[in-house]
C-alpha cells in the first residue's frame, strides 16, 4: 500500500445521499398514516443496493469465473537482491524475527539463494533435497539473492529499492502486534525510518528501511483497519 495513494483516497469524501426529486412531488396519499388505509403501507426501496469496492463491477477486468487450473496457486515468495548476506540475515533474522527456511547454493552461476520466514523450522524435514520441497510450499517466504563478491566489491553501488525514480517496485509488509511497540523497539535497535507511525498525514503506519535500503511497511491489524477505513467504504 503506497503512502501517496493511501493519502489521496483519504482526502476524498463520499458525496452525501440525496434524496431524489421525486420522493418530494409524491402526492400525500403515500404518506397517508397506516390507520387511514384499509391496507398495510408497503415500502419500495429508492436506492440500488451498491456494489462492494472489490466487486468485479467497481474494478474493470477482474474475473471472478476463475480457472479451474489455478486451484492451488499461492503467493509464495518475494526476491530482493542484497549486496552483503552477513548483514542482510542478522537484520531479518535479530530484528524482524525471521527465520531461515532454506539456503541454495549455486557454484556454477555464483550466487546463493536465502529463503526466510516466519514458518516454525522444527517441522521441517531433515533430508536437505526434502526441506527444499517444503520450503517451497510455504507462502510468503522473502528470498534473499546474494550475488558473490557485491559485498567486497569497492565499485558495487548497491541496488535500486524502486522507491526514486524510476519508480517501480515499492516495499514489503510485515504484521506486527502493536505498531508503536514494535517501532519503538526497532528505534532502539538502530533501524533507519523513512516514516514513524506519529509521522505525516497517514498515522499508525510506519516505514524502515532494511540494509539494503528496501522500504518495509510495519502495521498491525487493529490500527490498519482503522487508518484505512474511509478509504475501505
């Protein structure tokens, strides 16, 4: 959820319901009380029940017909390349509590994949070929690509975070269980911040950024709710 977007759906406000000129003209026998009737008054709705917000008639091309096919897909991982894995693992490990699920290792091409996440690693197999096949069917694992010799190499310059132009790729979002403790922790710790939850238009959102100057967007689910609620409607 980018920070610009959040702040201009807040700044739109529903149009107000107005009543329509009809209902005004309506000759008084319709607003004769019950009692002067020999019939029961009977209501007729002069509003079309609205569509929600993620209907496919409020969102062009989305399908909701989906193929059979696609029963089983799941979002199940997010690659960032990182200039230094000693740094990028204690960073995702010590401070976001990840775990690693998984590391490949790849002599030929020269590189080495890291699969971290929050996943309980005590149930996961002990024969290494088996542990990829379970690494593989968790979801929302964050792979880490650690191309060899970026982290001693004097005219590396680092990654693109997306977040200058040009723009593209944005950030991560990780659930915590209270955005203000959480951040005072990381304060503590030494983490960078590009937005603190008491920061800008859009409270109880915070951004940091990880070693590689990635943006992580930090939440949690009962202030999420809230912040985003004129935009949810």
């Amino acid at each position: 959820m980018a920070s610009s977007s959040l702040s201009a759906a807040f700044s739109c406000l529903r149009p107000a319901f107005q009543r329509p000129p009809l209902l005004s003209s309506l000759p008084t026998l319709f607003t004769l009380k019950p009692k002067v009737l020999n019939q029961p008054r009977r209501f007729v709705s002069t509003t079309t029940v609205m569509a929600s917000k993620e209907s496919p008639e409020n969102n062009p091309g989305l399908q909701t017909s989906l193929d059979e096919a696609t029963k089983g897909y799941f979002l199940q991982q997010t690659m960032l390349r990182v200039k230094d894995p000693k740094v990028s693992l204690d960073f995702y490990s010590r401070i976001m509590g990840m775990s690693l699920l998984k590391r490949l290792d790849f002599p030929e091409l020269k590189f080495t994949l890291y699969f971290l996440g929050y996943e309980d690693t005590s149930s996961a197999p002990g024969n290494p070929v088996e542990r990829t096949s379970w690494t593989f069917g968790q979801k929302a694992v964050l792979e880490l690509t650690h191309n060899w010799g970026t982290e001693t190499d004097p005219d590396f310059k680092g990654y693109h975070n997306g977040n200058s132009e040009p723009r593209g790729f944005g950030h991560i979002g990780i659930t915590v269980d209270d955005v203000h403790k959480a951040c005072k922790r990381f304060e503590s710790l030494g983490v960078e911040f590009v937005k603190k939850p008491q920061d800008g238009k859009i409270k109880d959102i915070a951004f940091i950024k990880d070693p590689d100057g990635y943006w992580i967007e930090i939440f949690d689910t009962t202030t999420i709710a809230k912040t985003t609620a004129s935009a949810a409607v």
